[in-house]
C-alpha cells in the first residue's frame, strides 16, 4: 500500500466569472461536493469560496491525477447543479483552474485563508486575487 499525502490548494471559477454562488447555493454545492469527493476517495480538508469561485484544500489521491481529481469534482458538481435546477441558467465551471502544493507547515494558513474567503473578497476582487497568488508563486497561465 501506497502512503501519500500532498496537499492541493485548487481555485476555480464559473463560466465567464458569473455570480452564480449566492451564499446559500454556495453552501448547497459545498455540501454537495464534499459528499460526492468522500465517496470517490478524496479527502477535502476544507472548501468555501465566494459567488463565482471556490477554494479546495484537499489531499491527493495516489490513485488520481490532480487533473482527473479536479474533473470529477468540477465535472459531477455542474452536473448535479443542472439536473437539480439549483440555479436559474445552465450552469457551468470555467475550464481552467488553480492548482499549486501546499507545504505541512502552511496547512493552517490556507485552511485560515479558504474560511475567510466571504470577508476576504469584501475587500479583494477575484481577478486581482488571482493575479497576486500567480505573482506570489511565479506563475503564468501558460502553465
């Protein structure tokens, strides 16, 4: 048996930024996803978001890619929310998302970080949260 543990900080959006996640949606699909994770073998350590983003703190499966992980979170959440019309429109995730590793000893600080997303946001656009964590980490969207 394999024994693993990398931490993942994930972010991802909706479809062209729309504020599709009102606070009780939001928690809907938080409820939502972390039940469906639990029965595919991924363990979410904490998620929360704002009205057109969430955040992911969760352990990589030994099993799974970071890409096949995302997509089966991202890909079943859209199509739970379409088939239970929790939103008015067709609703979708951009294709694109956030991923990088998280060191033991910054657990704490992203687990902090994702809590506060709502009183964060109040304060911080998206987009230009975005830009600062590419910053910080020396990253482009070319990969």
């Amino acid at each position: 048996m394999s024994y693993v543990r990398v931490w993942i900080h994930a972010v991802w959006g909706t479809k062209k930024r729309r504020n599709y996640l009102a606070k009780k949606i939001r928690e809907q699909v938080i409820r939502h996803i972390k039940e469906n994770a639990k029965g595919k073998g991924i363990y979410i350590d904490t998620l929360n978001g704002s009205t057109d983003h969430l955040h992911c703190l969760f352990g990589l499966n030994a099993d799974l890619s970071l890409a096949k992980t995302l997509q089966l979170i991202k890909g079943e959440s859209s199509h739970w929310l379409n088939k239970e019309k929790i939103t008015q429109t067709i609703f979708e995730w951009a294709d694109e998302y956030y991923a990088v590793s998280v060191s033991e000893s910054d657990v704490d600080r992203v687990r902090r970080y994702i809590d506060n997303q709502e009183e964060h946001h109040r304060k911080v656009a998206f987009a230009e949260d975005v830009a600062d964590v590419l910053r910080e980490f020396n990253l482009s969207s070319h990969g």
